[in-house]
C-alpha cells in the first residue's frame, strides 16, 4: 500500500509517496529504498566529486562513542529546549520534525523515544537527513519509524512549510531552505560547540589551544527567541573512546601524526564538553 511522505521529488519537487519499494512522484521520478529503509535523494549535481560528508570509519567511531553516553546529557537538554516549544494545542495534532545533518540517528532516535513519553503526544513524524551515505546506513538501523534520506541540507528534499521544527546538531546549515520547508511560525533548534568545548583533548594535541568562537547563529529569515549553554565535564576511560572522540572532530584532519601516535598511548582523558543550544522562531 501506498503512504503519503514529506519527501519531494529532488527533480521535479512534487510530494514522494512511498511504495513497497521505491518512492514515487506523480510526473514518474521514482527513487529505490534501500533494505535498510532509507532512501536516496541526492542528485549528482547536489555534489562535488567523490564521496560527500563524513566517510565510515568517521560514523563508526561516531556512534560507538556516542553510544558510550558521553553526550547523553547534552541530549537530553536537547530534546527539553525541542519540547520547551511544543504547546498543548501542538500535542493535539502530529509533529513533524526534521534532523538536518542527522548522522548516524543519535540525536534523531533519543529525541523521538523522549516525546514518545510525553503526555498527550501519539504523532510524530520524524525525518533525518544527512548526505553521507553512511550515516544514513546507520541510522536507519537505529528506528526504523524515522524516515532517513540521503540527501544535502542545501537541496533539502522536503516539502515546503511541511515541518513544525528542525534540528541541526553540529551541522551545515541553509537558511532559505530551512525557512522553505518550515510551516509559518516553525521552530529551528540548533546545536553548535561552545567556547571550551573540547579543550581537553585540544590541550592534549596541540601546544596551543585557542576558545572557539561563537558559532551557529542564523541570520535573515529567523527570530531568537532564546539561547542557553550546556557544558560538563567528561572522563574518558580507555584508549578506544579517545580515539572515537578524536575521529569524529575535525581535530582528526588537521593534527599531524605523531600528535595522534601520542593521543593513542592515553589510557584516559578529561575534557569539558560545552555546546549552546539556540532556539530561532521562522519570521
Ligand atoms: C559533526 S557531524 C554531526 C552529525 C550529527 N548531527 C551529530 O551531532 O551526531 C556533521 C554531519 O553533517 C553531515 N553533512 C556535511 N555536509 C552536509 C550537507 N551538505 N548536507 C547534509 N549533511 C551534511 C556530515 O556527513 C556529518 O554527518
Ligand atoms: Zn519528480
């Protein structure tokens, strides 16, 4: 039986509904679902050449520290500043989300099992996308009730004023396309690395560690309606999970290799973990 989607057509931007196995628009653009469930919707001319977004081995290291709950309480306040937004009249109908840059579905999957523990809210329509294929991949192993795409932030293929509120946790972001698929008075949540975040393994690899500078505000388009800061410290055990943290920062590109060969003999690490969580209205 055919579903209805917020998908839409990357060629034509008609609606996809979803068949057994493919999805489909009416002009008959159709796009395979992979046995995972996801669906690919990244048009070559979305991309440069070669593999686009973080690369597997980035993932893996990605979901097994995550998954070690270093985050989760950055997490969880999340998934409060997302429900802080949702009205009583909100919970009477479905919520539509979008995880914008999702990765492998943490974030995405933690947030979907926590509203499903909020009174009065039984709908919810959840959506990740992420152009690295295999993020995707992973993240639909994770809930196979969210609808995961392959597909670029900067070609979102979502329908126009279809979502109630997007998340965008550490990730590219496109305006015009946010406010796009936005319903009016859409709520944007985004996540970025506060001033410390880090520092520990900063100090661990170079000689110098400079503060980050403020990141993810949203220009035209968006209103703040608040901004809070969430930041604790972590305490590495293990080679392992030092070596997961690294991969998944940028750090991972840019420190030659004996600072990594160092980085690898630590049996533990402390870092302070600092993220801002901004919460923007569409204007
Ligand atoms: C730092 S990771 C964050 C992933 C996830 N939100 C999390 O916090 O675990 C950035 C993600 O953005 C994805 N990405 C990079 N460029 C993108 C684009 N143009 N559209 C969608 N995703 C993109 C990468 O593949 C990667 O998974
Ligand atoms: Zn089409």
């Amino acid at each position: 039986m055919s579903k209805k989607s917020l998908f839409q057509c990357p060629v034509c931007s008609n609606a996809l509904v979803q068949g057994e196995r493919q999805y489909f628009c009416r002009k008959g653009h159709s796009y395979d679902i992979a046995r995972k469930g996801y669906v690919n919707l990244l048009l070559p001319s979305h991309i440069g050449a070669g593999d686009p977004g973080d690369h597997k081995e980035m993932i893996e290291c990605r979901r097994d520290f995550l998954n070690k709950g270093y985050y989760e309480i950055f997490s969880d306040h999340l998934n409060e500043a997302l429900i802080s937004q949702v009205s009583d009249m909100d919970k009477a109908k479905e919520i539509c989300i979008l995880d914008a840059g999702c990765g492998e579905g943490y974030y995405t999957s933690r947030l979907r099992n926590k509203l499903l523990t909020i009174d009065g809210i039984d709908a919810i329509n959840m959506y990740g996308i992420d152009v690295s294929k295999a993020a995707i991949h992973y993240a639909s192993g994770r809930d196979k009730n969210i609808r995961f795409a392959v597909a670029s932030t900067y070609h979102t293929p979502i329908l126009s004023e279809s979502m109630d509120t997007i998340l965008c946790v550490f990730a590219p972001r496109d305006e015009q396309e946010f406010s796009r698929i936005l319903k009016p008075s859409g709520k944007l949540i985004i996540a970025a690395p506060g001033a410390r975040h880090l520092l520990g393994l900063k100090k661990a690899l170079y000689e110098e560690s400079s503060f980050i500078g403020q990141k993810g505000t949203v220009g035209e388009g968006f209103e703040l309606l608040k901004q809070f800061n969430v930041s604790y410290d972590i305490h590495l055990k293990g080679s392992e999970d030092i070596f997961n943290l690294l991969m998944m920062t940028p750090y991972s590109r840019h420190t030659d290799q004996d600072a990594v060969e160092d980085l690898k003999k630590l049996d533990k690490l402390d870092t302070e973990v600092d993220f801002n969580i901004m919460i923007y209205q569409k204007i």
